[in-house]
C-alpha cells in the first residue's frame, strides 16, 4: 500500500505527497476537494455527483490535516468542508494515470 514519507500544506493553496518510492505529487486544493467522495459530495447509493464545482472556491486553501489510519488523509479545507477521506491508494493511482 502506498504510503507518503511526508505531507507538506497546511495554510497552502496545494498538497505535496512525498511517496515512499522518492516520488512526489502536487495536488492543488481545490483539485482535492472535488475529488471529495464523502456522502455530502457523491450519492453513496448512485455514486453521482452532488457537489457542484461552481460552489468550491477558487482560492481553496488547507486549514487542517490529519491521517486516517495508515490509508488516508483527513483535510478541513477553507470552505469548512472537513468529511472527505482522501485514500493515498486512490491518490496514487490518480497520480499515475495523470502523468502517462
């Protein structure tokens, strides 16, 4: 399972993921909070999407982190929204589909 050795971005506009392999990944926090797939931003029984992107400020930033077991990240972003688990499996593999 992938691991980060670090997480730099409280106060920032961005999340950078130092991965146990030496690789890094930036997320933007914006980018990571409609990616946000708790019960408020994706229906649990359709999976659709509830969140509308137009509601998420331009200017997100990362008040607050904290790990979720060893698989994940907790985040209180600027808008408040703090119910997401952001799986660093699911990170990962994001990551690397957005850099092929």
């Amino acid at each position: 399972m992938p691991m980060p050795l670090e997480i730099i971005g409280l106060g920032k506009r961005e999340v950078r993921f130092v991965w146990d392999e030496g690789d890094e990944d930036l997320w933007g926090a914006r980018e990571l909070r409609l990616r946000c797939s708790c019960a408020n931003c994706q229906s649990e029984a359709t999976g659709e999407r509830l969140l509308d992107p137009a509601t998420v400020p331009e200017d997100l930033t990362i008040k607050d982190m904290h790990l979720v077991g060893n698989y994940g990240l907790g985040i209180h972003f600027s808008d408040e929204h703090t119910t997401g688990i952001f799986r660093f499996r699911e990170l990962k593999r994001a990551r690397d589909s957005r850099t092929r």
